[in-house]
C-alpha cells in the first residue's frame, strides 16, 4: 500500500497485535470497514460486529462525500504509480478517513477515538493503479497515519497478497457476499455496480461444483460518470434521467462487445479506466445518447457474464451505487433475462455493503483467514491477506 510517509506495519512479536489476534480468535470483533472506491464520490464507513464467518451486529454507516476539488486530486492520480508530489493528496485522503471514522463513532454514540469499543479498521485506501498481469496493485492511503490519529489498529494492504501469490486481487467482497447470502435460496447472483461492474455467482453449500464465483464483467458507473461530467458538467446521471431521454448507438455497442475480454474466461480483473478510451469514440453524440450508449454497454456486458456462470442464478442482487440508476436496472434485467431487486430486498445495506465488508476482512485478516479463493481472484489457494498497524508503531514492515 501506498503512503504518504515511511510507515510501519506491527511486528508479529508486538505482544498488542497479538493480544488482538487472540480476541479475534476468541469472539467477534466489532470493526469500522472503510471503502473509497473507483467512483471517486466519497468514504463510505460502516460499523459491523463479526466472526469472520458471519455479520453478528450492523451498526451504523455513512458516505462522507468528497469535495469536487478533492475528487479531481483524486482522478489525477488514476492510472499511475504514486509519486511524491502526491503527499498531500495521500495524507488529506487518509485524514477524510478518518473523519469518516470520527463521524460513524458519533452517530453511534461512542465518545471520543481509541478502544472505546471499537477492536479494529478495516482500511481500502483508493485503489490508482492495478496491473495484475504484472503483479502490482496499488492503493493510496497511510495506515499509520490513520491508526495514529484514531488510536485504533487498522488493517490495510488487503490486495497485495494475492497479486503476489498469482491472484488478479480483486473483487475481494464475495467472500462478504457469500456470508450475507448464507440464508437465501441459491444459486444466486450479486452484481456490485461500482465504477467497475462485478458479479458474484453463490451456488448451493452441498450442491454440486464449486460454490462461488467473481470477476470483473466490465464498465460499471465510471464511463457513465466521466461522459456525463465532460458533457454535462453533473457529477452523476442521476436516476438515469439523461440515459431514459436518448438512444443507444448500437454499432457502437456491438464494436464495443467484440473486445476479447468479454470473450475471456475467469478469473479476470478491470482498472477502472481500462476502457476510457471508448469516451473518445462517443465524440459528436448528443450528451443523452452517449449515456444512453454507456449505459446499455454496461448493462449487455453483465449479460454476457451469464456464459461462465456454474448454474442460471435463481436470482438476481444489485449493489453498489449504480444500483440508484432505474434505468440502469431494468436494462441489466433485459439483458440477463430475469428479474433483479436491490440488495435491501433480501436485508442488505446497498450504500454501505462494500464498507461492511472490509470490516469483516479485516477481522478476518486477524484471524488469518483467507480473503480471496480460486473461484473469487484465481488465486491458486485459499489466500490470507491484509496487514496490521498499531498506533505509534515503530515496527519495520514485513517483507
């Protein structure tokens, strides 16, 4: 993980961490997951109670938004290695999230930072550059900073570990998805509509074959929200209202669908702007039909992910924030042929799902269990993952 300043990492001999790993071991952790994803539009924190197997307790959850100004730091820093005049964006990133984490403690009646009931943070950072042919993956963000300010443990660097053991490091939320699913009738289908589509398919616990698999399907919000940012000066096509009011280019859209990765099998992992250059394509388009384009693409990309799924799932979840997008959802229920509802029709918190999650990988991290499986990453074995800072560590990083 990228940071701002030299930072360290608890030595396993830190008698904290491993007072920490033995609750862990013992009883579930109650732990704020943090998530800034690739649709640049804020924090997302999330307050949850957990084993590592299974969400005991949700509490409270939030979006502290990002100002517009920040959110252009921010995308200036996509698609490249970290360098150092990113200091400021890291350390002002880092201290967003933690006021994230101050605001959660507030609302769920906690006074003040440090052990007051909290064990552990889970912390993402912002994901800028991700290249897993080459085994990189990098996200933005200082852990000891965060566990410094907060005077809590954090846990972060949960991708690294299966990039460098041969995995594509992400999506890591279906191990989440599949404890949320533990009760529902299956197989079943999660689509997390971020800046970055992903599905994760959920078979029967005693069925047949494997039991879950997850791959990036393509394009999720990211296009759309940078097409209607360049044309229209909006942040976000909200509602889908700019999509409802054009029409879908559809010679664009089957040169689009061509591409060999929608052909490819899984497992198989998206930078959020592997696909940016299809914007340039969409020049001399009317602002609706070029959403109305994007949105169809992403939609018959989710379609096509159909292919390599075990078994039809019996149904269908939308996550994430493009979930919000009517028009969005009914034609991502065209082109997969069935009915899909948001994740709160079965119970679950759409706009925190993904925060939640890394509150239970980091417990889970503690615990040493795995975070991604072959049928999630392509990792060739179950694979642990994340790592720990205490406050005022002066440990020196594992290697």
């Amino acid at each position: 993980m990228a940071t701002s300043t030299a930072t360290t990492a608890a030595s396993v001999a830190d008698p904290r961490a491993d007072a920490l790993q033995a609750k862990a071991r013992r009883q579930p952790l109650t732990a704020i997951g943090l998530m800034s994803g690739t649709s640049l539009d804020g924090v997302d924190a999330a307050l949850l109670t957990t084993d590592g197997t299974r969400a005991t307790a949700f509490g409270p959850a939030l979006t502290l938004p990002y100002s517009p100004a920040f959110r252009a730091a921010l995308r200036a820093c996509l698609g490249q290695r970290p360098q150092p005049s990113w200091q400021a964006t890291i350390e002002a990133l880092t201290d967003r999230h933690a006021d994230a984490v101050e605001a959660l403690l507030a609302r769920a009646g906690i006074a003040g930072t440090g052990p007051a009931g909290i064990d552990v943070i889970g912390f993402h950072g912002q994901t800028v550059w991700h290249d897993p042919e080459h085994r990189e993956t990098i996200q933005i963000g200082d852990p000891q900073r965060l566990a410094d300010r907060l005077r809590l443990p954090v846990v972060a660097d949960f991708r690294t570990a299966d990039v460098q053991a041969g995995g594509q490091g992400a999506p890591l939320v279906p191990l989440y998805h599949q404890a949320l699913a533990a009760d529902l009738e299956k197989p079943l289908a999660v689509v997390n509509l971020g800046g970055v589509a992903n599905i994760t398919w959920i078979g029967r616990e005693n069925g047949p074959g494997q039991q879950i698999l997850a791959f990036d399907t393509g394009p999720g919000n990211a296009l759309i929200d940078d097409w209607v940012r360049a044309t229209t000066g909006e942040a976000f096509d909200a509602d889908g209202r700019l999509a409802q009011s054009g029409r879908a280019d559809c010679a664009r859209l089957d040169r689009w669908l061509a591409h060999p990765y929608f052909r490819q099998p899984p497992p198989k992992s998206l930078d959020r702007d592997a696909f940016a250059g299809l914007l340039a394509e969409l020049h001399g388009l009317a602002a609706a039909d070029g959403a109305a384009t994007l949105a169809a693409f992403t939609a018959a990309t989710i379609g096509r992910a159909r292919t390599f799924l075990p078994q039809p799932p019996r149904r269908w979840l939308l996550a994430g924030g493009g979930r919000h997008n009517g028009v969005l959802a009914a034609l991502i229920a065209e082109a997969v042929g069935a009915p899909v509802a948001p994740v709160e029709a079965v119970g679950g918190r759409g706009d925190a799902l993904e925060a939640e999650a890394f509150a239970f990988l980091a417990v889970r991290s503690l615990k040493g269990l795995p975070l991604s499986l072959p049928g999630t990453t392509g990792v060739p074995a179950p694979q642990p993952g994340g790592r720990l800072w205490l406050p005022g560590s002066a440990a020196p990083p594992p290697a």
